[in-house]
C-alpha cells in the first residue's frame, strides 16, 4: 500500500518526543544564522542573498538531472535584487522564470498559495520561448497533470528508479486543495514548529505530485515559502537544495520509504531536520567568511594596495583559512595577477610589510603566504 491508500491519509503523524533533540539544534542554528545577518552591511547582504539564491536555483534543477546556465541564472537573479554585476550574462525566459519562482515564493511569503498561483509557478518552469528549441509540448503547463499514472521515477532513462506512485488523477483537485487550506490554516497553528510545518508541507506536495513535470523543484519551492513564513524573511541566505542535491541518493531512499511505510513520518521529519542542519552550518561558514573579509577590509582599505593585490587577497578572503591548498607562493601570485615575477615578489612583499599576508610554517623550498586574518 502507498500512503495516500492508507484509511488516516492525510492524518500524518511523528514522534515529537523523538525529533526534539535534533529540532532543538536545528532551531539554535537557525537563530545564529538569523543574528549573524544582522551584522551584514546593505552590500554584503545583497551578495550573499543572491549567491544562495543561486544555489537553490541550480542545484534545485540538478537534482532532477538538469543543467542550467550557471551565469545565465545569476544575472536574472542580480537584476532582480539590485546587485550591480560586471559583465552580466545574457538571460533566457527558463532563468527568468526561474528567479521570478524563486522570488515570489520568498518575498511574498505573506500570500496565500492558491491552485492559481500554482499554476502561475508551474508556468515559471516551463515558459515559453520563441527562441529556444526546448519544446514543452508534452506537458500539461499550469495545469494539473492528465489521467495516466504518475510514477516519480529517478535516474537516467536507460536506467530508471520508480520511488513511489502518486494518488490518482480523479479526485485530485480535492486532494491539493485540502493541502492548500491546511498551508493556509497551519501558519497560525502554535502547536505546529514553523521548521516541521515546512518538513509536511514538502513531503504532502511531492506525493501529491499534482504536475505533469517539476514537483520536486514546487516541492522545494514550497518550503522556502513556509519557511519564508516561519522567519518572517524575504530573503534567503542559506540553499536548502544544495543539502539535498548532495544528499540525493538518501533524498529519494527516504521518500520512497516513506511512501510505502503508514502516515507515521517521523522518518522524513527527521531527515528534513538533518538536511536543514546541514544547510544552516554551511550558511553560518559562508556568513562567518563574509564577516571575516569586511572586517579585514576595514583595517586594510586604506592602505593603498594595488589592483592585482586587491584581486589575489579577495581570493583568498573568499576561499577561507587554508583554501589555498599550500597556500600562497609568488608563483600562484604571479599566475592569479597576471604580473613578472620580480612584480609579484615586490607585491608580496608590500603585503607582508602592511600586515595583509603572513609566512606559513614549513613552506619547504618556496617561501608560501595566507591572509592575516587576525589583523
């Protein structure tokens, strides 16, 4: 039996008792994270939105096997935040779909999400585009999906994985809409954690999978819009879809287990909190290196530094302590400024003199640097 032919479907139930240590974590995690972004100055606050909510974009797609244009989804996401790009890449009508998704599930999180805006999401997906020779014609576009079974499959099509099925086409617009009421009733529910409101909310849509194509991309959409909600934020800094691209394997295992188990899913709450554990450490790491780069900016803007020095440090601000495997030698400085190698020595030099750089330990033949992240 699949779930949704259990007697108690919808009921879902878990174990709270059992998921209260690790929501506690997750929680705490989150507060860091939320007090962390306080302290970002307008600039850097648009920088690491925006690098998130590239992530989420691609690696939301990569999941289900799809490369976008890595480029191509930043611009569309850098016009719409505000945040001046050099050189910003041409756009196509599927990125802007994309960041148009992604932006209206978080930024008008205080909406209702009804079939309409569904539709509307759906539609993002899967644009059309005159210039384009992908052809979305075999899928239902804003629409419900058609009568046949809806099989949610994974992996290559030689070589496909069924994970489960999903409820019948009859019946299935009673179905999403006791969802949607229920999403719109629940933000109001106190008894309801707002992180495993956004656990449920995935888990009910990606069974429901009422589209032809693209649930699982709407299904991670829909939680950042609960969590959007819970947060009361309309802007993400952290890429939820980069935790499950890196853990797919266990991302369709424990879906797929889930559907064959009863409405008991203290299994998929649990998972949800680790992948959101996992997710809110990676943002606090990402925060904590953007803090460290404007502190150092700070003590070290004025001093007068040269183009190329500025480009070499900012590379190492952004890689972090010891990003650089070896560290820095004036070889890689000279590769990374474009410079002469007397250039790159007289530079180094000049950095090491201003306190920017200091000498590693045990550089073995040449002499190897790191930012001075203690200035």
């Amino acid at each position: 039996m699949w779930i949704w032919q259990h007697d108690d479907w919808p009921n879902f139930t878990w174990d709270n008792d059992a998921l209260a240590p690790l929501l506690r974590d997750v929680t705490q995690l989150q507060g860091r994270l939320l007090g962390k972004i306080d302290n970002l100055g307008s600039e850097q606050s648009l920088e690491s939105a925006l690098d998130a909510q590239l992530q989420n974009i691609v690696q939301s797609s990569a999941i289900e096997g799809e490369a976008l244009n890595v480029e191509s989804v930043r611009s569309s996401l850098a016009q719409r935040l505000g945040v001046k790009e050099a050189g910003l890449s041409e756009t196509t009508a599927q990125t802007e779909g994309l960041a148009d998704l992604l932006l209206d599930a978080t930024q008008n999180h205080s909406e209702d999400l009804t079939l309409d805006r569904l539709f509307k999401w759906h539609r993002y997906l899967f644009p059309e585009d005159k210039d384009s020779s992908i052809s979305f014609d075999s899928i239902n576009v804003g629409e419900l999906r058609g009568d046949e079974p809806m099989q949610v499959v994974s992996g290559p099509h030689h070589k496909r994985t069924v994970h489960f099925e999903a409820p019948a086409r009859k019946g299935l617009e009673t179905q999403i809409d006791d969802f949607l009421t229920w999403l719109s009733e629940s933000r109001t529910d106190t008894l309801l954690d707002p992180l495993l409101r956004a656990g449920l909310a995935h888990f009910w849509f990606v069974t429901l999978h009422p589209f032809d194509d693209g649930n699982g991309r709407l299904a991670r959409a829909v939680s950042d819009y609960v969590l959007a909600q819970g947060e009361q934020q309309s802007i993400r800094y952290y890429a939820m879809a980069a935790s499950i691209m890196d853990n797919r394997k266990s991302y369709y295992g424990i879906l797929e287990s889930t559907q064959k188990s009863g409405v008991d899913i203290t299994a998929w709450m649990n998972w949800f909190l680790e992948i959101l554990k996992e997710t809110f450490d990676s943002a606090l790491s990402k925060i904590d290196l953007v803090l460290q780069k404007a502190r150092f900016w700070q003590v070290h803007g004025q001093d007068g530094l040269k183009p190329e020095q500025v480009k070499v440090l900012n590379r190492l601000l952004d890689v972090g302590p010891g990003g650089f495997e070896g560290g820095l030698s004036a070889k890689k400085y000279q590769s990374l400024a474009k410079v002469s190698k007397a250039t790159a020595t007289r530079h180094i030099t000049a950095l090491l003199e201003k306190g920017c750089i200091v000498k590693l330990e045990g550089g073995g033949r040449s002499t190897k640097y790191d930012v001075n992240w203690r200035a």
